[in-house]
C-alpha cells in the first residue's frame, strides 16, 4: 500500500510520497477558519485540502493508501520519569510523578505511552488527544489508513543511533527546535520564534548541556546550519538526513525523516 506523509504547521499543509523510488512533495496554505496553526478546525473542508494535494501528487484513491502524520515538537510532551523499585507499583509511581510535572494539564486530556529505556528510567510521551482525534476523523473522512502519527524530534536519537546524552540543534521552517536526549530518548524540547545569532546559540548550548546534570553534554548535532561555531569543548556532529539535498524534497526533510526510519525509503 502507498504511503502518504502529512503534516500541519502554522497553517501550512505539507503531503509527500515516494512512489517507485521519486519523491513528490506539495503544499497549500489553509485558510484560518479551516485549521489554526496546528489545530484543526473544520475537518470537511481540511479533509478535502488533503484530497486535493492528493490528487496533485498521485491518481490514486484515497481509499487505497495510507497516512502517516508528522508532528512538531510544540505538540508533543516528553518527560522522563524516574521510578525506585522500593517504592511500590511501577504504574503507580509514573502517575504519581506525572502529576507534578505536567503544569496542571489533565491526563484525560492525552493520549499517552510509557516505555522502560534504562533501569528505573521510563520515557513518557503524550500528545493531546484532541490533535490525535482530529487526524482520526480526517483518515475516515477520506477513506484512507492511518498507519501512524508521529512525532520527527522521538526520531533524532534513534536515527544517529546513540544512547549516550546528546543535544539536537535543527533550523527550518523559520525556527530554531531543540532536543535533548539520553538512553535513546527525548527528555526536553524547546522551540525559538527569534532567529539566533553565534553568541546566543553558544550561550544557549551552555546552558542546555548542563541542564538537569552533573556532568555536562558534550555532544551537539546540529541539521541546516551553513557555519556553527562552538566552544571546542563540544563534539559537533552534521545530522544528514538522507535524499534531502534533493531540490524538490527542499523543506520536507522531517517527511524525508520519517520515510528512512519507519518506512525504509533509503
């Protein structure tokens, strides 16, 4: 089954897919009384956006593909949550500590999974179920299988393949998003509107790098930066995404992400 890969972000709708080894890629703006930002408003008329780009890009039926939606780092909560085994039930303590550390938002409100990454250590994701049901309704407006919804920043760590802590640095889209990461794991995100000069990024690096630890990161990926200049105490590293210095795959790079890791278009 042909896949087709989604996303939404501040009112732009991307779709993309790779169709016998090409790469097609379309967009359109969607007016704000259809979506906002991120959200979905009108799901009829979103879903025939979709339908739309979809005949732009393949002469297929919706019926007969399937959905795969990107998601921000905006729309995603990632928390570590550490567990003692003295301390009773794991489940119990993860809910326990999750009600400090999610700034008052309901867990009712989420859709959410835990998974075991380290002894006592438990990665903890959660995206609001509102988003989630929005994409729900879209696929069966459209007929077609949603096969996944995913968040690309879950991905950096697995994609360069380390468990030691690291912190991801990527620029596109007009923003700067970054990550930081442990046990093959995402335990902080943070996202700048504002376009960051050297110094600022190098005082943000500092910063991160000793966020929450005793021993600072040392290692930094950075992905669509020209020149970055760090303090030599830190290890930068180019994150290449694969296909994407193709011209027409130009500001689709987190699809392109996601086509490598779950869908093995290489």
């Amino acid at each position: 089954m042909q896949e087709i890969t989604l996303s939404l972000s501040e009112n732009t709708l991307k779709l993309s897919t790779v169709e016998k080894g090409e790469f097609k890629g379309v967009s359109a703006e969607i007016s704000q009384d259809v979506a906002k930002d991120n959200k979905i408003l009108n799901i009829e008329a979103f879903s025939q956006a979709v339908r739309d780009l979809l005949a732009s890009i393949t002469g297929k039926n919706p019926k007969g593909l399937a959905l795969n939606v990107v998601l921000d780092p905006y729309d995603v909560v990632y928390k570590f949550i550490a567990v003692n085994k003295k301390d009773g039930e794991v489940e119990d303590q993860i809910m326990k500590e999750l009600g400090s550390k999610l700034n008052g938002t309901p867990l009712d409100d989420l859709y959410f999974s835990y998974l075991k990454i380290a002894p006592f250590v438990y990665q903890f994701v959660a995206v609001k179920k509102e988003l989630i049901e929005s994409y729900l309704e879209v696929s069966n407006q459209l007929g077609m299988a949603l096969k996944s919804i995913v968040p690309w920043v879950t991905l950096l760590p697995k994609f360069v393949d380390i468990n030691e802590p690291a912190i991801f640095i990527s620029n596109f889209a007009d923003k700067q998003f970054v990550a930081l990461s442990e046990f093959n794991g995402i335990f902080f995100t943070d996202v700048f509107e504002d376009d960051k000069g050297t110094e600022e990024l190098q005082k943000i690096v500092e910063e991160l790098s000793v966020y929450k630890r005793k021993d600072p990161i040392s290692k930094v990926f950075i992905y669509n930066y020209d020149s970055f200049s760090l303090n030599p105490k830190y290890n930068v590293l180019k994150l290449e995404i694969p296909n994407s210095d193709m011209e027409e795959s130009k500001g689709y790079e987190m699809h392109l992400l996601v086509n490598y890791m779950i869908k093995g278009d290489k």
